[in-house]
C-alpha cells in the first residue's frame, strides 16, 4: 500500500465506518418473510440502474426513479436533499430534493468553489477555497441562504467533522500557523484552540460512545513521513478540554499513516514500518502497536498490520499483508492470547457501529465474510462479499447483491441471517444509504 492508497482507505471510513463499493441496485421493492427484525428501523438507499438515479426505502414502498443519465459522486443526505459532486465539475455543488414530485437538479454553490462539504440531521456544511465554512439548512434552494460559520480555515487540510453541535476544523491563526480548532456549528460564540497542527485527513477525527479522538500532525509544513509528529487527542464527545495522549512521544508519520482506528477509541501504528522504492509500505518491516485514549501503548503484533478492529472489550481481530487473521486479547496493557482465525486472503475487517458501540465485527475474505463472534468463533454471512457490500454508521444491517438471486439488493440484519430482499432486478451501483 502506497501514500496515496493509505489516504484513499481513511477517506473511506470517515463518517462510516465501514463503506465498500457496491454493484448496483434493482428498480422494483420487495419485501420478504422473515424480516421484522431489519425493517423496524427505515432505511434509504440510492442507487444506479442502467445509468438512471433511483431510490427506494426499506419498508416495502416501491423504488422511485429520480434523475436520468446520472453521473453523480460523494452523495450525501440532509433531510429531504441530497447534495452530490459532478464528473463534468468536481470543484460544484449539486442538490436533489427528493420529495419533489419530478426531483430536478439545481447548482447549489453557484460558481462557488467547494473543497469540502458534509452533511448533518437537515443541514449542509460546505467550504470554499476562500478557507469559508457555511451552514445551510436542507431547504436551502442555494448557497445564498446559507450562514457563515467560521472563516480563515486552511483549505490545505480541508476536511472538518460535526460532533455534537461543534465544527472541527483546521484553521489560519495569527495570519501563518496551522491549529485545530472548534466552534459551535451554527456559527455563534468562540473559537476553541484545541493544538497546533492540523488534522491531515478527517479520517484522523474518529468518534466513540463518550469521547472524540484526534490524530494530530503537529508538524504539517515540514511534509515528511519519517518525523515524529502524530499525537493523540481526546475531548469529551459533547465538548470541552482536549487532552494530548502522547505529547512527549509523538508518533513517525509512516507508522501512523500505514495504520488504523480500532473502533474503540484505540489506534494501532506500524513502528518502525519502512517505504520501498515506490514509495509503498513494506509491511514486512514493522511490528504492531496499540495505543488507547488512555495514553497506554500495547505491542500487538511482531509484524507489522494491515488493519484491524475492536471485536470486544480487550479483544482485537487483525490482519497482516500475507492475508492471515488473527485475534489477541489484551490484560494490563499487554496481549495475553493471540489465535490465528480458520480462514485465508483476507482483505479487510470492520466494526458495524451504533451510537458509537460496535454492534458486529465482519471479517472478509476474497470470496466469503464472516461475523467474528466475542468468543473468537466465526459465523458466514452467505451471499455477502468485500465488493458488492455496502455499510453506513448507525443504520442497521449490512446492504449487499446477491449474486444468488440474480443480482438483486438484499439487506442482512446485525445477526448474519435476517435478511430483507429490497429489489427484484440486477443492479448497478449503489451510491448512499441514508436514514429514511
């Protein structure tokens, strides 16, 4: 894995936890026996079929086709709009409103320049290359409407999360030096210093049930992988004091950039990791170390890993380049087990997450995905792969085709078997899935 993937793989698992490409979607719904468990809490999802943008809810409502010839990127949801980039025009906003009886597409940021853009409940947060962060409401027909949030923010690290009512964000202090900084999201009050650095990629900005956790670069102009420079922070996740885990021993740039998120707060980095000639990641070099909020450093692994999850309390499932994984348990800052899992070419593992509590740890394989139960055993999710699944934060169930039934879109329960059949057609691509 090179820079440029690494930073691909954070930019994934941002706001989600876990999102994997999809292949498509169906246009009629579909509901099946069996599926109480999934269909109590409604779900959108927005999809691809023969190039035309549809959407359809997970409770039986039949699919709905909003725009011909879509060519749509980065969809993201608030309230009845959904806001979107364009191949013709990356630098645009675009907004759909889908309660519209014919949805038609309007240029919401005008001839602004976007360089990053989120959304939250029924607003849309977006800045421009001015260093201009705006809130919108989702009713908002344009950019006009929108409110000035906080200016002077560095659009060399652009991305920004809303936790809680606040705006994290990087910002210009002082006119030259890059901090990290908060402020309430509707734009009143003042600016809280959190460090000086930055937040290179919002992928560092990570949440859990009761804390906010921050990757910090305390060196952002100096641009090397090899200084030590990372820090951990954490604040309470409603706000307030920020605390540096690390500040004395900041982490190699390498180690953290080639690591991951545990999913409970934890991140794992690959000491003393090294970059071949290609600037790619020799994870043959390294071995595996954990650090918790709590400040601790746990060594995981001898070798280095390629990504890892929070199966339980104490436990952590694992993986390496080679495809093998494996699960340890820690006590007293240290691992007191380690077992290698029954399965092979391995390519990824995730937390499904819930308000901030892992709700089941998916282990994928190249052909196959599995739940990794808290006793370490495994149950086969059929039907689920790595390339046609899809998962967003805090909406029940894992969406996936079923390559079965002919390709039609399927939702599976948290369990690994409830399953809700949503389409009766072969899909494309599906593009977001939202609350409904």
């Amino acid at each position: 894995m090179n820079i440029i993937q690494a930073s691909m793989k954070r930019i994934v698992v941002s706001l989600f936890i876990l999102a994997l490409v999809l292949t498509g979607v169906g246009a009629e719904g579909y509901q099946v026996e069996g599926a109480a468990a999934n269909a109590k809490e409604v779900a959108v999802v927005y999809y691809l079929h023969n190039d035309d943008l549809y959407r359809i809810r997970t409770d039986g409502s039949p699919a709905k086709k909003i725009q011909a010839d879509f060519d749509g990127y980065d969809l993201k949801a608030a309230g009845s709009s959904i806001y979107y980039q364009s191949d013709n025009n990356s630098s645009a906003l675009l907004r759909l409103s889908t309660t519209d009886e014919s949805p038609s597409e309007s240029a919401f940021s005008g001839d602004m320049t976007i360089v990053y853009y989120e959304t939250h409940g029924d607003y849309i947060y977006f800045m421009n290359d001015k260093g201009n962060l705006y809130r919108a409401p989702s009713t908002a027909k344009s950019y006009k409407e929108a409110k000035l949030v906080v200016d002077k923010a560095d659009t060399e690290f652009p991305g920004f999360k809303i936790v809680e009512g606040r705006v994290y964000y990087n910002a210009i202090r002082n006119g030259r030096a890059t901090w990290v900084a908060s402020r309430s999201a509707d734009g009143r009050g003042e600016l809280q210093w959190i460090a000086a650095g930055a937040i290179e990629d919002i992928y560092y900005a990570r949440t859990d049930s009761t804390h906010l956790t921050l990757m910090i670069n305390t060196k952002p102009e100096e641009q090397s992988y090899s200084t030590n420079c990372m820090v951990l922070y954490t604040l309470p996740k409603k706000g307030g004091k920020a605390t540096a885990v690390n500040a004395k021993s900041p982490i190699e740039a390498n180690a953290v950039d080639s690591g991951s998120w545990a999913g409970d707060g934890s991140f794992l980095y690959n000491k003393g990791i090294l970059l071949d000639a290609e600037h790619n990641f020799d994870y043959t070099k390294g071995k595996g170390v954990l650090i918790q909020k709590s400040g601790a450093r746990i060594d995981l692994s001898k070798s280095s890993v390629t990504d890892i999850a929070a199966v339980d309390k104490n436990k952590y499932v694992y993986l390496n380049d080679a495809g093998k994984a494996f699960v340890s348990t820690v006590a007293n800052n240290k691992v007191t087990g380690t077992k290698t899992l029954p399965v092979k070419d391995v390519v990824s593992v995730s937390n499904l997450m819930k308000n901030g509590q892992v709700q089941a740890t998916i282990l994928f394989t190249e052909d196959s995905s599995y739940i990794v139960r808290p006793d370490s055993t495994l149950k086969k999710m059929e039907g689920v792969l790595w390339d046609i699944s899809y998962y967003e934060a805090d909406i029940n169930g894992i969406f996936y085709i079923n390559k079965a039934d002919s390709g039609s879109l399927y939702r599976m329960g948290f369990d690994g078997k409830t399953t809700l059949k949503l389409t009766n057609e072969a899909v494309s691509y599906i593009l977001l899935v939202a609350k409904g």
